[in-house]
C-alpha cells in the first residue's frame, strides 16, 4: 500500500497514446442516443401523418425508445464488464446505425416502432461503456477533465436535438422528411466507428454474474404498466387495462424480492443492494423519475398542441423549444459551475421554484383565447422552465451521488440514469395520454388539461424533492458523522 501511495504519477510518454481520439468517439457515441430520442419526439407528427396508424403511435416512436433503454442500461454495463467494454461499445455502435437505417426505411408505424426498439437496446449497450473506459484510457488528473466533458457535451445535445429534429423534417432533403431525423445517425455512426479502434478494451477485473432473471422481471414489470398508459384516457381506463398495471407492479414487487435475494445468495444482482443502505438514495431515485417524467411529459404536450392543434410544422414546433433547451443548458453550466459549489443543495429548490413559475407561465399562455398567441408566449414560458430545470439538475446529481463509497458511483450513476429514461418514459405515457384524450378544437382543451396535469405534478415533484433533499442531507451528515469518530489507526491501516 505504501508502494501505492508514493508512486510517482504517470507522465505523459507512458500515458495511453489515443486518449483523447478515444474520448472523442464515447462522447460522440452518447450525444448521439441523447440527440435520437429529442430529435424524434419534434419529428413524430410528421412521421404518424405520413404512416398513418393510431394516433398514439405518436407516444409510441418516443416510448418503444427510452423503455429498452431504461430497462436494459444496468445489464448493458454488466455485459461491458463480462466481453470488454470497448467490444460492446462498437457492438452496440453497429447495432444503433443499423436500426437507425431501418427505422429510416420502415414502410409502416409498427415495423418503426419494433426498430426503435431495438434502437433503445442497442443505446443500452453503448452508454453504460463511457465511464468505465474513460477510466482505463485516463489517469491522474485527466480523469476528472475527461468526465466533465460529459456534461456539456451531452447539454450541447439537447440544446440541438429538437432544433435538429425540426430542421431536419422541414429540409425533407431529397424527399426525406422525417426518414432524415433517423438517417443523420448513420454518418455519425460511421465516424464512431473509424474511432473506435483508438478505445483501449477494458473489462472488469473480477467477471460479475449476468441477473437474466432480474432484467426479464424488470423488462416485463414495466412493460406491463406502461403499455395500457399509451393512448389511453386514463379516467376511464378498462378494468383489463388496470389488471395489466397492477400485474406490472406486482412484477415489480418480486424483482426487488428477487434482488434481495440474490444478494443474500452471494449472486449478482441487476441492481447493487449496498446502494440502498444509504437511506437518501432511494429518495433520490423517486425524484429523479418524477423530474424527468414532468418536463419530457410536457415537451411531449407542447410538441402535439403545436403540430396537431394548430398545424405547424416541425420546423416552429424545434424551434419553440429552443429557448428550453437554451435555458437548460446555460442554468445548468452556470450551476454547476459556480453555484452549486457555494450553495449547495439549496440550489434545488431554487431551480423547482424556478420551474413552478414557468410552468405556471405555460398554463397561463394556454388560458388565452387566441391560439395564434401561442408560440410567441409560449417562448418565455418555457425558457423559464428550462432555467428551472438547468439550476436544479446539477445540484440534485450532486447531492445525490455524495455519500456514495467510490465502488458504488458507477452502479449508482447507471441506475440514475436508467431511472431517468423510465420516468420520461411514463412521463409521455401519462401526459400524451391525457392531451390526446381530451384534444378539442384546435387541441386546446387538451392542451390546457395537460398542462395543469403536469404542474400539479410539478407541485408534487416539489414536495419529493423537499423530503428527499432532507433524507438525503440527513443522511450525508450521519455518513460524515460516522467518518469522524472512527479510529485513525482503522484509517491508516487500509
């Protein structure tokens, strides 16, 4: 351990030679997951006028996406540890640009939505990689430099994905439309790829077990509690819809069992059990699902009030977004850059009260009687929650990932992220739903009915994040607490 401590830091001459082409092809890789579903969410009306099909396909291009990629993203780090990580990277690279070239092709709206599918799957394989070989390509202190590239390369993503997504369909490039927003994936596929040999392969040094049984759980736990979400006007759901949602939590039920008792058994896990000794971080999971589910259920709502209420093009509907994407992406910099350090968790509730307000805004702006004032108002209102959602998200990761021993940050980064995808999978579920099942003249009613939705829901964010930051806090200073009146001869021997 000595020999350890006092080993000189590796220099330059001995440091991995293609470091930073390598990084430039993970960071590639992931902003292109994060573009995919943004850029699809803009161009999904279009794609359901030109392919006809049940209007809640419309939920379905965005949902067949975020749901395998949400379910599968634990085990897809668990396969990079078993065959290398750099393998299943250029894998799941190969598979991604394949599905994306069929979903540009697909001739109907079920065969693209089983290609999204198998998009999401293939995005499972690919994101979980990035940390892990970022760690065996860098040392010292080029680690921290090369994750805090992650950040703004994946806010410069969704500042771009639906501006891209609307520019991309109204272009209708050689006759394209829609097909483009998928077929933009197959030359940045293609560069992925000529980088990829510069990844260094990396595996976990001791092979962890696969938890088929946990991911099939998991897979048809949540399968069975969105599906009858999707289209459905929820006050009025049949007694078989409500079967397939209580079937799903049951489900659910006996996959946390199942952990549990994997775990005692010494076997491998999907989800590592330590993590949920610290008594914050399922609070934080709750959080983080009912975040993303507010503000992608509401992007969703803006995006078909626009294009199906008023008949705009996807080109007003990217750029209506815009200025959410702007104020995500600079809140989110300046937070976690400056403010955050000297604020603290405090920073949460300013960026929820920030969101509160512009949500509010929204409601307001869909109160009006002249729907032509919509996208015009509508531009502050949703700067305004962006503002909100980009000063809040860096102080919660933060706060969140603190107590954490070093072991447990990929675990738990992993499962963050996967709870976020399956909270905007609800989130388009739930809202999409009640925007299309109470759409009017024009889609105002539905719009307006939608919309309230999701601020009460915002208030209900506000009031988990409240007792969340407060459990996560407690338990932060019970973990520094402990830290502190333990022997010094315990710490010196390790």
């Amino acid at each position: 351990m000595t020999a350890e401590r006092t080993a000189a830091p590796i220099s330059a001459s001995t440091a991995y030679r293609w470091r930073w082409p390598g990084l430039a092809a993970l960071l590639l890789g992931e902003a292109m997951n994060l573009l995919d579903a943004t850029v699809v969410q803009v161009a999904a009306p279009a794609i359901h006028a030109d392919l006809g099909g049940s209007v809640s396909d419309i939920q379905w291009f965005t949902t067949a996406y975020t749901l395998p990629f949400a379910v599968l993203l634990i085990t897809g780090g668990r396969l990079g540890d078993i065959a290398g990580r750099r393998r299943l990277f250029v894998t799941g690279v190969v598979a991604f640009m394949a599905a994306s070239l069929a979903c540009a092709l697909a001739p109907a709206a079920g065969v693209l939505i089983a290609c999204r599918v198998v998009q999401g799957a293939a995005a499972a394989m690919i994101v979980p990689q990035t940390i892990g070989l970022i760690k065996a390509m860098f040392s010292g202190p080029e680690v921290s430099k090369a994750l805090g590239s992650i950040g703004p390369m994946m806010g410069l993503a969704a500042v771009c994905g639906p501006v891209l997504g609307g520019v991309l369909t109204h272009a209708d490039l050689f006759g394209s439309s829609w097909r483009a927003a998928f077929l933009v994936n197959v030359p940045v596929s293609l560069v992925v790829l000529g980088l990829s040999p510069k990844l260094k392969e990396d595996r976990a040094p001791r092979r962890p077990g696969l938890d088929t049984t946990g991911t099939v759980l998991a897979m048809l736990g949540t399968g069975l509690v969105v599906h009858p979400l999707i289209g459905a006007d929820i006050a009025a759901m049949s007694p078989w819809s409500w079967g397939s949602v209580a079937a799903g939590l049951c489900l659910l039920a006996g996959f946390v069992r199942q952990q549990r008792r994997a775990a005692a058994a010494g076997r491998s896990p999907l989800v590592e059990p330590s993590l949920f000794a610290h008594r914050g971080f399922p609070a934080a999971l709750l959080t983080s699902m009912s975040f993303f589910a507010v503000t992608n259920g509401l992007l969703l709502v803006v995006v078909l009030q626009l294009q199906l209420g008023l008949g705009s093009d996807a080109l007003t509907a990217g750029l209506t977004l815009a200025p959410w994407s702007v104020g995500l992406a600079l809140a989110s910099w300046v937070a976690g850059a400056h403010l955050v350090r000297r604020y603290g968790h405090r920073m949460m509730s300013l960026g929820l009260a920030v969101l509160l307000l512009g949500m509010l805004a929204a409601v307001a702006v869909y109160h009006t009687a002249d729907p032509r004032a919509f996208p015009t108002l509508l531009l502050c209102a949703l700067g305004v929650v962006g503002l909100g959602a980009g000063l809040f998200t860096p102080a919660f990761f933060t706060l969140a990932l603190k107590p954490l021993l070093p072991q447990e940050v990929g675990s738990a980064a992993g499962l963050l992220n996967a709870v976020q995808q399956l909270g905007a999978t609800l989130g388009v579920a739930a809202l999409g739903s009640v925007y299309l099942g109470s759409a009017g003249s024009r889609g105002a009613p539905g719009a307006l009915h939608a919309v309230q939705v999701a601020f009460w829901a915002a208030v209900a964010l506000v009031v988990v994040s409240y007792a969340a930051s407060r459990t996560m806090t407690r338990g932060d200073a019970t973990a520094d607490a402990g830290a502190a009146h333990r022997p010094r001869a315990a710490s010196g021997s390790s």
